[in-house]
C-alpha cells in the first residue's frame, strides 16, 4: 500500500510537468527569430559581470582572442549577456555567454568555426542541453565537465579536422561585429519552421510562436524522464562525433 502511494506521488508530479508543461510553454514562450544587437558600453558591461564571466574573459583574451563587443538578448523570462571575441590568426571565434533567469544564472563558453555557406561548427560548456534540435546548419559538442578553455578550443580544431565539411572554413569577419550572429539567428529560426517546430510569422517584436511539437521538445528537454533521454543521445553523439564516426 505504501508502496502504491509513493509511487502514486512520484508519477502524478512528472505527468502533470510532461502533459500540463507543453501547454504552458506553448502559451508563454517564444523564439527570437529576427534580431538586432545594440553594443553596449564594454566598462560598464563588464563592471555588471559576475567573477565567473570576468575569470573566463582573462582566460579567452590570453588564449589571444580579441574583444569585438558585448550586448545582450532578452527572451520572455531569460535575459543572455555575452561577449564574442575572434582570433587574429586562427579562424575561430569565441563567446561567453551568462544566461540570467530570475535570480538564478547559467554562464559558459564557446568556441565557433564558421564556413562559408552559413553553416557553423560549435563547442561549448553549457551545463543545460540546448533548447533547439539538431540541425544541418549546425554541428559540435557540448562538453559541461570542461572548464579550461584551451582544451575547448583543441576540441574545436580537432573537429574541423575530423568533421567533412564542402564548404571553406573561413574566419569570423570582425569588421561586421554581430551581423554574422544575428544571420544565424535568422537562419536557424527558419530551419525551425521547416521542421515545425514554430510558427512562420514573426511578430512586431522579431520573435515566433511555438507549434505544439515545439513545446514538447522544449519542455521535455527539461522534464525528466525526458531529460535524461535526450542527455544519453547527446552523449552518444559527442562520442561519435570525437572519435570521426559521422552516423
């Protein structure tokens, strides 16, 4: 009987999050799907950095990258500041990013390669799965237990390697600040569309509406027992994708 109970009062929770949650989400929340970024002033930004952002941004410009800016999105409850960065030599490009939702906030690094036909190849140490589904448009790993930004970036110039790619890989155009981003942005939202996971209209504000597939993916990436599926899926690729097996 206790048994029956307990169990009782595990599974109610998790249905209630996985059927009542989507509906939610799709009521709430939206995507960006045109956006302009306004710089901000880089002394004061970095003033309103946590110790966390400020160690990562000592570690990036020693690893010889060079500040083009800092700005930030804001989206429905979650505000992301960020930094982006290129180097002069190597083609790479690199981000620190702080994503703040309410009092709690969620801070990492990642390194990017872009090609000449839009797409990118990203690595990263978010602690949270990404939100959005895989996509042509984009490839690379998340690696959550991996603080030094050196073997991030390694990680990054090895997939290059590893990784087929028709399309040249081609420096971050510094000279353009964050319009390589914001046309990423804007292509990755139309991908969403044609996988339907939004909606195609765009309101007054750049943003998308989610389709009903939308919220589910969103929401079970972050419910258990969705979570943990998605996560071992995404282990698996990592281990696929740094070891040169493409499948």
């Amino acid at each position: 009987m206790w048994m029956n109970l307990l169990l009782t009062l595990l599974v109610i929770p998790l249905a209630l999050a996985n059927l009542i949650g989507p509906l939610l989400v799709l009521r709430t929340q939206k995507i960006p799907a045109r956006v302009r970024f306004s710089p901000a002033d880089d002394a004061r930004f970095m003033a309103d950095r946590d110790p966390t952002f400020k160690r990562l941004d000592q570690q990036v410009r020693e690893l010889d990258f060079d500040h083009l800016g800092s700005s930030a999105l804001q989206n429905d409850h979650t505000t992301s500041y960020f930094s982006l960065y290129a180097h002069p030599r190597e083609q790479a490009a690199a981000m620190l990013v702080t994503m703040a939702t309410g009092s709690k906030k969620v801070t990492y690094a990642e390194f990017t390669q872009l090609y000449a036909d839009g797409t990118l190849l990203d690595v990263h140490n978010a602690p949270v799965l990404p939100s959005y589904p895989r996509m042509d448009c984009k490839r690379g790993v998340r690696l959550p237990a991996v603080n030094e930004l050196k073997v991030l970036l390694n990680t990054l110039q090895a997939l290059r390697g590893l990784l087929p790619n028709s399309a040249e890989a081609i420096p971050y155009p510094g000279d353009q600040g964050f319009k390589p981003i914001e046309d990423f942005i804007a292509r990755e939202s139309d991908e969403l569309v044609r996988l339907g996971y939004c909606h195609a209209e765009i309101d007054d504000n750049g943003r998308r509406a989610l389709t009903l597939k939308g919220a589910l993916l969103l929401t079970w990436k972050n419910a258990i027992p969705g979570k943990l599926i998605f996560t071992l899926m995404e282990q698996r690729s990592t281990r696929n994708l740094l070891t040169g097996s493409h499948s």
